[in-house]
C-alpha cells in the first residue's frame, strides 16, 4: 500500500499549530512561575509589615505593666493574623503566653541565637505556611518575633489558574490550527494557480506561458524557472518537428528514385526471376517506407499547423461505408469475418475534415485486420449518441494489455513488441 504524503498546507499547518502550542505553553509556565513568586513575594511582604507593627507594639508597650503588654499582644496578634504570632527568647522559651489555640499547637521553627531574619516555609496540621522570623532587641533583650501565614489560598489560587490553562489547550489548539491552514492557504494560494496552468500546458500549446507577478518573491522565481523551462522545450520541439518534416521531404526523392528504378528493372524481360524477385521486394518496401514518410510529413504540417483543414457538414455514415467497401477485400483475403453495422435509418452528419476521418477510419480498421488472426471477427458499428456520433472497432485480435493502455495514444507506439511482425499504425 502506497502511504499518501501530507500536502504543503496540512503540513504547514501542522508545524504552526505545534509551535504556536509550544509558544503557549511555554507562555503559560512563565505565567504560572511569575504568579507563583508574586504571590511568595506579596506573603512575605504582608508578614514582614506585621512584625514591623508588632515590633512597634512591643517598645511602646515597655514601661506598660506585664499583663497589658500580654494582653496588647495577644489583641494584636488575633487581629492581624489570626493569633499565628509568637515572641520567643534565645533560649527558645516564650518571651509572651501564646496569643490564641492555633499558635500554642503550631510548629514553629527552631532558632539559634544569633540567626539573621529569614522566610521558612513549614508544615502544621497537613497545611503550608510560610514563617517569617526576626530578630529584635527589646530593652536590651534579645528576642525573636514570629508571623505565620497559610499558603493555601496562594495555592488555590495557582491550581485555578493551571486549569484554566489545561482547559484553554482544546481551544487554544483549534484556533492555531486554522489560523495555521487559513496562513497556508492564503500563501500558498499562488502556488495552485501555477500548478493550473502548468497543467494546462501541453504539446499542443507549449506557447502559454504561467503569468507571471513582480512581488521579487520565492513564487516569481519559481514561475520564470517554469518559464524558462518551457521555453526551452518549445525551442527543442520546434527543432524536432522541423527536423522531422525535411527530414521527411528529403527522403521523398530518393525513395521515389528507387521505386522508378525497381519498377524499369521488372519491365525488362532480361531481367532474371531471382532479380525479379529482389527488384520486387525494394518495390514493396519503398511502398511502405513511402507511406511511412507521407505520414512523418502529415505530423509535422499538422505541428506547425500549416496544413489546413476544411471542416464541413459530411456524412459519417456514408464515410465509413465507403472505407468498409475498400477494406473488405484485405479481409477475405486473410480470412477474416468482417461485420458493419450503421445504427441508424436517417444519415448521420458531423462537422469534420473529410480526408482526416477517412484516413483515422482506415487506420483503425487497417490495425483490426493485421492484430486479428486468421478466422477471427472484426466488426465496425456506427451509433448516434444524442448530438455526437460513434464510431467502434472491435476484434478478437490479441488485444492491448493493461500496462500499455496509458501508452497507446502516443505517437508511433506499438504495443506488439516484435515489430518486425506486424506493420501497424496509429494516428498522430
């Protein structure tokens, strides 16, 4: 099985939607790693304010008696971070009574005297903190201040936003896609437009050039290599067919100098049967090569279109009643049963060249005759399809196999490898 290749644009398409995948997704951690620092940066921020104002709270409340200072404390802490605060001393036991439940039972780091203000992020009760710890000094006193605060919501808040980027991705992947094939195709458009005319181009008309734009792109450079190319075969079949028609025109005259020659030896009754014989053959064979070259020189007016046709109203019927009457005698003289059948009561008119449909009506019923064995059937049916009219040659020959169908329409092509069997022709 033959695996059918991507086009240009699904290919096209592909890559852009990949990359502008890639672009997004890579967009999308970047966010998501900016929102998760930010939010860090905003927590430690909010914590640090905290100490500071508790801080604040702490040298104010000085001279203030031991219990107001507990009380002022603990107020302070229920009313600015749920009661997570602590004072603790060097020794790690507590400068002030803890102000709520929840700071009594929450693991607070261990400090060393001596430790710099630092951020550490803890784990208490199965949720995340983050703890903020400072040193300060109060009434000569060496102390440590704590202020914790929960991650959860920060972490909420990331998982919301890494859904919505997952839940984004169906969205994200079909907008780039035809965005990706709507590019492709507005670019590549250019592209069919030329591969059309490139098509349309032909023997026939290697005259038509694919237009040509002044954009000084890829595409322009690619239309005037076509361009040139078919410039250059236009060139090179000119060269051929004006080869082949003098080629033609001068074999005409020695051809026919021989056959006059052929035709005197046979008339002179010196001449002896096996001369006779030899003299005969070159009269068949330059018979055949005559025909052979009339035909070269047909094609090659015909290519420069130099011969000229008349198209007129003839009837088809009649035309090939007329070339079945020629034929038949070729075959009873091989032994063939040849059948003609005109399908039709009134005549049957077409607009055409009289000597062309004659000539491609011969050659069709000629190469019947020489592919059919001795005893076979050929038969010719003339039918009338609406406004066209149809012409059938069939036989019980040996027929054209299928890897030569392709072929058959091409000039000189003969499907029999032995050509030196059988004398066919096909028409140009």
């Amino acid at each position: 099985m033959v695996r059918r290749p991507f086009s240009i644009s699904l290919r096209l398409t592909m890559w852009f939607g990949l990359m502008f995948f890639a672009g997004w997704v890579l967009f999308g951690t970047a966010m998501w790693f900016n929102l998760k620092r930010t939010l860090t940066v905003e927590r430690h921020q909010t914590l640090a304010r905290r100490i500071d104002r508790l801080q604040d709270l702490l040298c104010k409340d000085f001279n203030a008696s031991q219990q107001d200072r507990f009380d002022d404390f603990r107020d302070f802490a229920r009313a600015t971070g749920n009661g997570l605060s602590e004072v603790l001393r060097d020794d790690g036991s507590k400068a002030y009574p803890s102000p709520s439940l929840a700071a009594e039972s929450f693991a607070w780091p261990s400090v060393k005297p001596g430790s710099a203000e630092r951020s550490i992020h803890v784990e208490s009760r199965g949720q995340p903190y983050w703890v903020l710890v400072r040193p300060v000094s109060v009434n000569q006193e060496n102390l440590f201040v704590f202020a914790a605060a929960p991650e959860a919501a920060n972490r909420v808040l990331l998982h919301q936003f890494l859904r919505g980027l997952l839940e984004s991705v169906p969205i994200f992947l079909i907008l780039s896609s035809l965005a990706g094939y709507w590019i492709s195709r507005r670019a590549l458009s250019p592209v069919d437009k030329i591969t059309e005319t490139a098509r349309s181009i032909s023997i026939h008309n290697l005259s038509d050039r694919i237009p040509e734009s002044d954009n000084g792109d890829e595409l322009q450079r690619l239309t005037e290599t076509c361009n040139g190319m078919l410039e250059r075969l236009e060139s090179a079949l000119n060269q051929i067919k004006q080869f082949t028609a003098d080629a033609s025109h001068e074999l005409r005259g020695p051809l026919s100098f021989t056959r006059v020659v052929a035709e005197v030896a046979l008339k002179r009754e010196t001449t002896d049967p096996m001369s006779q014989e030899a003299f005969q053959d070159i009269l068949e064979e330059t018979s055949k090569a005559s025909i052979l070259i009339e035909d070269m020189l047909t094609l090659a007016r015909a290519d420069f279109g130099s011969q000229e046709k008349t198209f007129e109203s003839i009837n088809f019927g009649k035309i090939i009643e007329n070339v079945c009457e020629m034929a038949s005698p070729h075959a009873e003289a091989k032994g063939l049963s040849f059948h003609v059948s005109i399908s039709s009561e009134r005549p049957i008119f077409v607009l055409g060249d009289l000597l062309g449909l004659q000539r491609l009506a011969w050659i069709l019923i000629d190469n019947a005759f020489k592919y059919t064995q001795r005893f076979g059937t050929v038969e010719v049916r003339v039918v009338q399809l609406a406004d066209q009219a149809q012409l059938m040659v069939t036989d019980t020959g040996i027929g054209i196999s299928e890897g030569d169908l392709p072929y058959i329409f091409n000039r000189f092509f003969r499907a029999d490898p032995s050509r030196s069997e059988t004398e066919g022709t096909r028409p140009g």
